[in-house]
C-alpha cells in the first residue's frame, strides 16, 4: 500500500468512526429522552398511591 | 441551540482542517505523505489525555461533593477518551507501517502504555456496570478513574524516560511551542487540527453528559418502582388475606 492510501485509512477510519460515535450518541440520547418523556407521562397519569387508614 | 451551533461549528472546523492538512500542507521532506496522519493522530491523543484527566478530576470532585452530576462528567470523559485513545492508536499504526516499517512494536513504551490506557479505560466503563446502586457506583468508579489515570503522565513521559521507536515531542516544552522544530505550515495544520477536535470533543462531551444524566433518572424512576413494589409485596403478606377481605 502507498502513502496516501495509509493516509487514506488513517483520515477515513477517524474521521468516520467520529462521525459514527456521534451519530450514536445523538441516536442513545433521542431514545433516553423519549423513555424519560413516556415515564413522566405515565407517573402523571397513574392513580394516587393508596394512603393507610 | 447553542450546543447544536457548537457541532456544526466543529464539524465545519473538521472539514476545514482535514482540507489544510491534506491539500495545502506540502508532503515532509522524509516522511512524505504519511506526515499528514500526524494531525489527527496528535489532536486525538491530546484530547485522550484531556478526557481522561476530565474523568479523574471529576472523579475526585465526586468524593468530595458527592454530586452525581460530576459522576456524569466522568463517565463522559471516560467513554469519549476511549474513542479517542482508538483513533490515536490507529492513526499512529497507519502512520508506522510507512515511516517505521512496522504497524505496531509492544517493546515501545509509548505504544505499550498507550494500549494499557485503553485497557484500563475500558475496563472502567465495564466496571461501572458491575452496580445498580448510582451512588455506590459513582463511588467505586471514582477510585478506579483516579487510579487509571496515573497511566497518563507514564504515557506523555515515556518517550523522554525510556528509549523506543517513538520519536520525542515535536511541542511539547514552551521553548518549542515558541521556537518549533517543524515548518510552520505544518504546525498551522497540527494546532488548527487539534483546536476543530477539541471543538467536536466539547460537543460530545456536553451530550454525553446529557446522556448520562437522563440514564440516571430513568435508572433511578426504575429502582423507586421496584422498591414500592417489593413494598406493596411485603405489606401484603403481613396483612394477610383473611384482613385483606375485612377491609
């Protein structure tokens, strides 16, 4: 392999796997507000806990 | 708003460095074109360090405050530092073949110590699922990111305490950050590199921890309801079902 295809490898694999990290953690981060949107919704509208007599 | 305004301005400041050192900067007399890889290489290395020093001092803030939002900065260090440790590595492995002959040589000290970072930085993400408890965890996680982090200055050093293939660092003392050895276009592209991944760096880094503090309340909304369930199990069986039907 030449030079430039090492340069090639090193720029594409960083660069790449940069961009790949970021998009999953854009993609874990919509999830986790979504689960955390859905949770509050349901606490909302459950039923107040029973209160002892 | 602001933090999507950080990304498009580090992504662009990405592009805009990659363009320089690839297309602008000559090839180094020796080296040739390999001399390239040295931007992303060193940027990624620098900001290893930076991630993994932000675990360890944000470690330490946590057994001091014990705030677990400095638990969420460490654990943001740590993952964003083990992606970058990976590209440091690999770009020196593609830099290696062509200017050293070899991808990768255990007796270099630099080499050594640097994969044992990864390790151990990876083994610390690992550790942090071994707990339930976020507070026991951060804890635990705190020590270790502290000890970890030891690794770093043997890392920086090795070059200047024991001997290998790795050469020493090109700006590393103020003398050379003032008076450098290389070209200045090639330092132009080597700080303008390292400055658009710290850009980049920052924006993970802010979206990580965001990450891990809503992974903490959905962890803890999980943990309350299991504890209120066990709750309701045990008040229910001490009542017993013939009191239950007086009721």
């Amino acid at each position: 392999m030449s030079d430039v295809g090492f340069v090639i490898a090193a720029y594409g694999v960083i660069l790449g796997g940069l961009g790949l990290y970021a998009a999953t953690l854009l993609r874990r981060l919509r999830v986790a507000r979504e689960a955390s949107l859905r949770i509050r919704r349901e606490a909302e509208a459950a039923p107040p806990p029973d209160r002892p007599a | 708003m602001r933090v999507r305004l950080l990304g498009i301005i580090g992504l662009a400041g990405v592009a805009a460095a990659t363009g320089f050192g690839l297309f602008v900067v000559p090839a180094d007399l020796n080296q040739g074109d390999a001399q390239r890889i040295m931007y992303p290489h060193v940027a990624s290395a620098w900001l290893a360090y930076g991630s993994f020093g932000t675990t360890a001092l944000a470690g330490i803030g946590y057994l001091w405050k014990r705030d677990l939002r400095l638990d969420a900065i460490a654990v943001a260090g740590a993952e964003i530092g083990v992606i970058f440790t990976a590209f440091a590595i690999w770009g020196g492995m593609m830099w290696g073949r062509p200017v050293w002959g070899v991808f990768w040589q255990w007796e270099d000290p630099r080499l050594t110590t640097t994969a044992l970072l990864l390790a151990l930085y990876v083994g610390y993400l690992l550790f942090r699922r071994l707990t339930d408890d976020p507070a026991r965890r951060a804890a635990r996680a705190a020590v270790v990111g502290i000890v970890a982090a030891i690794d770093i200055p043997i890392v920086h050093f090795s070059v200047e305490w024991w001997r290998g293939l790795h050469q020493g660092p090109t700006i590393g003392s103020p003398d050379k950050v003032l008076n450098p050895s290389a070209p200045a276009q090639f330092v132009i592209a080597l700080v303008g590199m390292v400055a658009a991944f710290t850009l980049v760096w920052l924006y993970l880094m802010i979206r990580r921890y965001q990450l891990a503090r809503i992974e903490w309340q959905i962890e803890e909304h999980g943990r309350l309801g299991r504890i209120s369930a066990a709750r309701r199990a045990a008040s229910v069986s001490t009542v017993g079902p013939a009191e239950e039907g007086l009721r």
